[in-house]
C-alpha cells in the first residue's frame, strides 16, 4: 500500500494517480492538465499541511486498509440481510404493514441520529477509535436481536447496531482522507465495492443458511454477529498506534457547527491544531452544494432502503420464491461490486457528475417500470437495471470528497450530507408500507418510487456541480 509523501509537490487541480482532482494547497504552485482542473487552493501557510498517511507506520495503513474492507462489509448485513426474512420476522412478531415499514425506516432514522454525532466523537478520540466503537455496537446489536421477544426489544437491538453503522458510515471517507489522501478515488472504490459486496451475500444466503441451521428467522439472523466479531479485529490492532488514537486537529476545530461573527478568520492550511487568519469560517449550512448533496443523498438513500426492505417482497408476491427473491436482492446488490470501483474513479476525472447521475437514474425508471408491467417475468432484468441504479451512494460519497479542500471539510460536509440526507429517506419506506396496505398492490407504491427518482435525478445534476464549499457555492 503505497503512502503519500510529506514532501511531495502537487498542482492545487492537478489529478492523483486514481484521476482525482486534489484539493490540497500546494508547495510549489504549477500548472496540471486543463482537462482536470480545479478549484485552486488557497496559498499555504508555512509549515501547514493536510493530514496524510505518512506519518503513520507502514503496518497501520495495511491494518487501516484491511479494517476498511472488513468494516464496510459488516455495514449492510444488518439491513440486507433482514428483507429476504421480513415476511417471516413479520408473522413472528405479530407486525402489520405500517409496523413493518417503521421497520424498514429505522436505518435512516438512526443514520440520522447518530451519524451527525460521529464529527464529534472522531474529535475528541480520533476516527479509529470511534470506528472500532462501532464495530462493537454492530456485533452487539446482531448478536442481542434474535433474543427479542416483541417488536420493541427487536427495534432496540436494531438500532443499537445501526447507530454503529452510522457513526462508521459517516467516518470512512475520513479513514481514507487521513490515511490515503492521494488515493481518495481508488479508496473510496474499495470500500463502496466491500459494501455492495457485503450488502450481496447477505441478501444471497440469508435464507439458505437459514434452512441449513434449521429454519429459524433468529438464527439466521444473529449468525451474522460472526463477521462483526471479524470487523472489530484489525481496528483493535490499529488501536495500539498512538498516531491512530489521536484526534483530528482539523476537525477539532471546524467539524462542529458553532461559528460565531468572531470566529470567521480561518484558512484551510495549519500546522496540528494551531489556525491562521485570514481565511473564511466554514457555514456548512449556507453553502447550496452542501444542501444539494444533502437532497441527493436522502433520496437515493431512500430509494436504496425501499430496495433493501421491500424489494424481495415486491418479488415473492409476483410469484418468485423466498431464496429466489433473496438471490434477486442479492443480484441488485451485486451490481455494485464492479460499479462501485469503477464508478469513484469515472466520477473524480469528470468536471460535472451529473451525466453519470441521469445514467443511474434512467436504469432505476426502467426499473420501476419493469416491476409495474412484468414483475415476474422479467425479473431477473429489473434486478440488473435496478442494480445499476443503486451505484448513487458510491458516487454521492465520491462527490463528498471532491466537494472539499481539507480532510475537516469533509468531515463537515460528510456529516451534514448523511444526516441530512438520512432524516430525508425516513418517510420513503414507511410510505411503501402503508400505500402497500391501503392499496393492497405495488403499483400505488411504484409511483412514488418512480418520483422520487425523478428528484433524484434532479438534485444530483446540482450536485454534481464542480463547486466546493469553502467558496460558498
């Protein structure tokens, strides 16, 4: 795993090796190629840098990359792995429709919940330990939820695991800015492509490895507590390095929203935890791109936990059996393996994302299209386009990294992004439920799928804009 260079001399819009335009201040200002040209960097300020990777030891960033793909692999099961058994988990708690589509709207609430907690904590005890902190409340919550006797206790460990998933969620595009500066686009691929991974196999062998250990909803779903267990050990290993434990000096100064009149004097280059006037305070609330991407990422996280929840349903009333409609999920899920690495690297060489944002959005219409006409038999196919449509959330968390010129920035923008973004898509899938219910068919709720890919589509072109937020555009 190579490392950056304390010494190295970038052009402020000059691409990394993965086609990223890097907004970092330059030592020497030169001119990089015109076709990938940015937003220039403020001039530096002496001895100021962008935290980097290379002050840690080579095996933290191994353990710091392994820990990143397991990670992301333990940050869907929770989710993915419940829609193939809801019908089960359902009639087994005594939950009618409106119930169940609380059910399937608890992973944004918390994500909006604790997400926005995750700046804070990274700033009082670092990203790595606040990574590891989640990975203990996700295995604690799959491991407590088959012991549930009612809805409520298993909303509760739930939760538990899904405020894990919120705080790691927020914090992995962090992890990669701070240990992997210059490789932010290659990065963000692998781990998008982890979760898509992990998002899959979970939805694929949910109910097969049910029957196998007898048949039980519980045990299928607590079984996935193991790879938790796996996703705590390289971070407990990068917990030993001092450097990993240690705050971050950026975000301890901006990744909070208490800007006062007094406080507006800021640069974006520092040296550890001193400032510098002269520059602007960071109003993340102000900024339009910061709002644009809020937007986009609620409803594409919307459309994402309406797929993750309901669409092995959608299936099994059109006819398709339990594991067949989980391998369905599962092959929607899968699209985003290849796509998710590839798509960051398409998305960081490109000056707008919005065409890359229409492409996704077209794929999810055929999709709800498909459903509405021949849910049966074509539903391989809607699998595949819906698959494609539901690589939105690597290329939102690529535009988060690129819509900023500091690791503390992006912290901000993350954080107000995902939970703003996350408070949006709570009422998607309550609102599948219930139409479900009053409707007694999927054809009232594919209309308001259809729609909220419409606005999808439009926010994303705002979105996709090449704009960052210290300009306050």
């Amino acid at each position: 795993m190579a490392m950056a260079d304390n010494d190295r001399t970038d052009s402020p819009d000059s691409p990394d090796s993965t086609g990223l335009r890097t907004r970092t201040a330059p030592e020497t200002p030169t001119q990089g190629p015109t076709a990938a040209q940015g937003p220039t960097a403020p001039p530096p300020v002496p001895g100021g840098t962008e935290p980097t990777g290379a002050a840690a030891p080579r095996w933290v960033l191994r353990f710091v990359a392994i820990g990143l793909v397991i990670a992301a692999l333990n940050l869907r099961p929770a989710i993915s792995g419940l829609g193939p058994l809801l019908e089960e988990v359902r009639h087994g708690l005594g939950m009618n429709g409106t119930v169940t589509g609380l059910l399937t709207s608890v992973p944004p609430l918390c994500f909006a919940i604790f997400g926005g907690l995750a700046p804070r904590l990274a700033r009082r005890w670092g990203p790595a330990t606040v990574v590891l902190a989640g990975m203990v409340a996700i295995t604690a919550g799959l491991a407590l939820r088959p012991f549930a006797g009612g809805t409520v206790t298993f909303l509760a460990a739930t939760a538990l695991a899904l405020a894990g998933i919120a705080v790691s969620n927020v914090l992995m595009p962090v992890v990669v800015k701070h240990w992997f500066p210059d490789r932010v686009g290659s990065m963000t691929g692998l781990y998008s492509m982890a979760l898509a991974l992990g998002t899959a196999c979970a939805a694929a062998v949910t109910v097969p490895m049910t029957e196998a250990l007898g048949g039980s909803w519980r045990v299928g779903l607590g079984v996935w507590a193991v790879l938790g267990v796996c996703a705590m050990v390289p971070w407990a290993v990068v917990f030993r390095d001092p450097s990993a434990r240690a705050p971050e000096p950026q975000a301890a100064q901006e990744a909070v929203p208490e800007e006062t009149e007094e406080g507006e004097a800021r640069t974006e280059s520092r040296s550890g935890a001193q400032r510098t006037s002269g520059g602007a305070a960071l109003r993340i609330g102000r900024s339009p791109t910061a709002w644009a991407l809020g937007v986009f990422f609620g409803l594409q996280a919307s459309a994402a936990y309406i797929t993750m929840g309901w669409m092995p349903q959608i299936f099994r009333d059109a006819g398709v059996s339990a594991s067949a409609a989980g391998v369905m999920l599962a092959v929607i899920m899968g699209m985003g393996v290849p796509l998710s690495f590839v798509l960051p690297k398409m998305a960081a060489r490109m000056r707008h994302q919005g065409p890359l944002v229409l492409a996704l959005g077209m794929c999810g219409l055929i999709g709800y299209a498909g459903l509405w006409f021949a849910p049966a038999a074509g539903a391989w196919l809607w699998a595949v386009v819906l698959g494609v449509s539901n690589c939105a959330f690597p290329l939102a968390l690529t535009m988060i990294g690129m819509r900023s010129r500091s690791s503390a920035g992006v912290v901000k923008l993350s954080a107000f992004a995902q939970s703003t973004g996350y408070l949006i898509s709570i009422p998607g899938p309550l609102l599948v439920g219930a139409l479900h219910d009053a409707s007694g068919g999927w054809k009232v709720p594919l209309l308001l799928m259809t729609g909220l890919m419409l606005a999808q589509m439009a926010t994303g072109l705002l979105a996709g804009r090449d704009r960052v937020i210290e300009d306050g555009r």
